[in-house]
C-alpha cells in the first residue's frame, strides 16, 4: 500500500506531481509520502498494541531512514527509535522521539556513543558481546548512575534472507552466542552500575518467511525462563525488525504485519513483560521513491542501456545485494521495451536493472525507482564527486525539500591542500 499513483498521466506522491517536483528540484532526487508512512506505522502499531504487558514499544530502526522530518513523522505518531551511532541518536532526539523511547544498539558503540546515550536518558542499550558490558559498566560508573540494558543474543537461527543482511547466524558478528547469554547476563548483574532488564534479537532484514523469528522468539524466551528461575529479573524482550516488503509483483508478498503480530502472540503468550519492536523497511520502504532523469538511451551489442543521471552512488541496493527495484515512467506510455538500466558512475556494477521489461522511456524522460524508502537515500555518498541526492517530502498537496543537495563547491570546501603544495 501506497500513495504513488499515476493522475491526469503523470506518477504523483499523494497530491503533488513528480513531473513537477522534478522541474523545482532537479533529478535525481527521493520523495516520501507522510501519508503512507503514517499509515504503515499506524498499522503495525495497531497491530501489537496489546501484546505483552499490553505496553510495547515500536521502536523505528533509525538507520533504514534517518531523515529528520521523516523521524519527526513518526515521532508526533509515538514512535521510539532504535539507533545505532551518536548520529542517530542525536538525529532522533533532534526529531522529538522522546529519550524514554530510545533503544541504542550495534556491535562497536564507542565510550563517548554511550556517554551521550546515558547523558539523554535513553530507555536502554543492547549490548552485543562480553567486552561491551565492562565498556558500558565503566562509562555508566563515571556518569554515576545505573543503566538499563538488555543482552543482544544471537540465537544462532538462519534467517533464510540475502546473506549481506542477515545477522542472526552462527557467524554473525552480531550478538552474545546464546549459550553464553545466560553467563553475560549474571556478569552485567554483578556491575552496580548496570541494571539487566531484558533480552534482544534481531536476526536479519527482508524477512518474508516468519518462522525463523518464530523459532528466535522461542529462544529468547528459553533464555527469559532460565534467567527468571535465577532470580533475575526480565521485564522486556526486544524481538528486534526484519519484516519484508513488497518490491516485485510477481513474487509472494511478505506476510501482514497482522499475521506477524499474531505469531509474536503465540509465541510470546504468558510472558508477562514488555515487548519491543525494531521495524525499519516495513515503515519506510514503500513510502519512498528515488526519482532520475534519463540523459541518453544509448545502443550496445547485446543490450539497450536506459543511461540515468542517478547511480550506484544515490541508490546502492541493486548494486550491493543485487535488489531489485520497480523502474516506472513518471509518464508511463503504450507498449514496452527490455532495457539495462544503468547510472553513469565508471563502475560496471552502477547497474540498476539487467534487461528488465518496462515501460518504454527515452532521453529526457523522467523515470521513478520504487520502493526506495528504506536504506535509499541514507546509502547515498559522493562517489564520482556527484553531489549527495535530496530528499523532498510529501503531505497532501504541500512539499518541501527535507534534506538539501550538496554543492560541488561545498564539497571542495572539505578538502584542503597539504601545506606543502
Ligand atoms: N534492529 C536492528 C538491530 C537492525 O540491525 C536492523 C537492520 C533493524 C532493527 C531493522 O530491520 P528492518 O525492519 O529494516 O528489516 N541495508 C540493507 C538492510 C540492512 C539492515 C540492517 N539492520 C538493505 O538495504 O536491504
């Protein structure tokens, strides 16, 4: 579900024509509709509301779209945000998620990362290995206070997604390996300036088969059980993201976050503790969509390249996890044709589709990369010293331009020349 659709013969997001966006901004540019943002977290949200203590947490994965007024979306909605480096942090914080609300996660979070996490007031850290715990347990000492922390297991389960974004194996640097998540818990119990209070797992991203969280869950909560029958207390579980979205038509679509709120009811049933949730794609992916220009179509041997004035650098995920993406003409005519879609970056690999059926375009038409919401944008760099991609937000029939593009003589003006030149 979203709010992309073709008006009067032109791609709109929501009431505002991508045509003219594209004229006022210039291409490549992402564009978000808040509406179907809105209603993605509203339905995931409704869907857990009672789960657990009947108090659960969505926590947004800040990394899957950092935008500002995307986080302060979500933010007048009662989101949380999990964030994993100062800059996210400091990002949701900017955006009005209120610190209570913060989770802090990642496997290499520095003093001065948790320092500034303590400072805030956020609600917990996840820690993810043995030497995080003496880190965190020393940097909480010297701010004198007592932190809440949850331990990061890796239930060692497959998530049976792209092994790039898998992180719930066995060799995943991710997590406390769950045998030694019992162990890690009573070590962390031991500093007086730690406070353990729950368990959390994140297994991987683009899920589209539940039971591999199913069977997470159910370790997560052999582990609750055995803590418990300890004596320590464990008062939340944090279930982490992962949920899949639809990029293809023509394949299965991931499950409902209804059927997933119903499978963490059964699997959670009688815990009695707070439940926290990490959704990042599931909330973002399908409310973005990055917007390019096509400079020239031009004739190989083999192939028709569509050459786009975005690349590899505005758009990472076909090129880094072969992910595929709808390619639509912002004005979609008859008929078809079968085209490489490729930016102009000097990388064989700036290809965005291989020989992919679509809608025909030529040179100077303007075309739309769906589902580009989640880990669009935020990927973005300045390879090819092309200047970083904007990003244009949507409400009904307003706009406004949410992250602006760098200047190539911005970007200069963060180099300088070694003194002896
Ligand atoms: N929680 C933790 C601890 C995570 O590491 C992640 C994603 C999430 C939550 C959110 O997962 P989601 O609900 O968005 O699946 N760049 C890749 C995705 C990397 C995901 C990393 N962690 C991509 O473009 O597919």
């Amino acid at each position: 579900m979203d709010h992309f659709d073709i008006r009067d013969g032109v791609m709109h997001a929501e009431g505002v024509s991508l045509e003219t966006l594209a004229a006022e901004v210039g291409t490549p540019f992402y564009c978000y509709s808040t509406a179907t943002i809105e209603r993605h977290y509203r339905v995931f949200a409704d869907a857990v509301a009672g789960l657990g203590d009947g108090n659960p947490l969505v926590a947004f994965a800040v990394k899957a779209n950092p935008n500002l007024s995307v986080l302060a979306t979500l933010a007048r909605m009662g989101a949380g945000a999990d964030v994993v480096s100062g800059g996210e942090l400091a990002r949701a914080l900017a955006a009005g998620v209120p610190a209570n609300r913060i989770v802090f996660s990642g496997v290499g979070k520095q003093p001065h990362e948790m320092a500034a996490g303590i400072d805030a007031g956020i609600l917990q850290f996840n820690v993810e290995s043995e030497a995080e715990i003496g880190m965190l347990a020393a940097v909480a000492a010297t701010r004198g206070v007592r932190v809440d922390m949850a331990i990061r297991v890796n239930p060692a389960v497959n998530p049976g997604t792209h092994a790039k974004i898998s992180t719930g194996g066995q060799d995943s640097k991710f997590g406390i390996p769950i045998e030694r998540c019992h162990a890690a818990f009573v070590t962390a119990a031991g500093h007086a300036s730690l406070n353990p209070i729950g368990v959390a797992a994140h297994i991987g991203s683009q899920l589209t088969d539940l039971s591999p969280i199913e069977s997470c869950i159910g370790r997560l909560g052999e582990l609750a059980a055995g803590l418990r029958a300890a004596g320590h207390p464990v008062d939340r579980i944090d279930v982490g993201g992962g949920l899949g979205v639809p990029y293809r038509a023509d394949q299965p679509a991931p499950p409902e976050p209804a059927v997933y709120a119903a499978m963490v009811a059964r699997a959670t049933k009688g815990w009695n503790c707070r439940l926290m949730f990490e959704p990042g794609r599931m909330i973002v992916g399908n409310a973005g969509v990055m917007v390019a220009g096509v400079i020239l179509v031009k004739e190989g041997t083999t192939k028709t390249f569509v050459v786009t004035d975005a690349g590899m650098n505005d758009l990472l995920r076909p090129s880094l996890y072969g992910a595929w993406h709808d390619i639509r003409a912002l004005r979609p005519v008859a008929g078809r044709m079968t085209a490489t879609v490729v930016g102009p970056v000097c990388e064989s690999g700036d290809t965005f589709a291989d020989d992919r059926e679509m809608e025909p375009v030529g040179a100077g038409d303007r075309i739309a990369f769906m589902t580009a919401g989640a880990y669009g944008a935020t990927m973005a760099s300045t390879y090819n010293s092309r200047p970083l991609v904007p990003e244009v937000m949507v409400s009904g029939d307003r706009w406004a331009i949410v992250s602006e593009r760098n200047q190539p003589a911005a970007m200069l003006a963060l180099d300088a020349l070694a003194p002896w030149l």
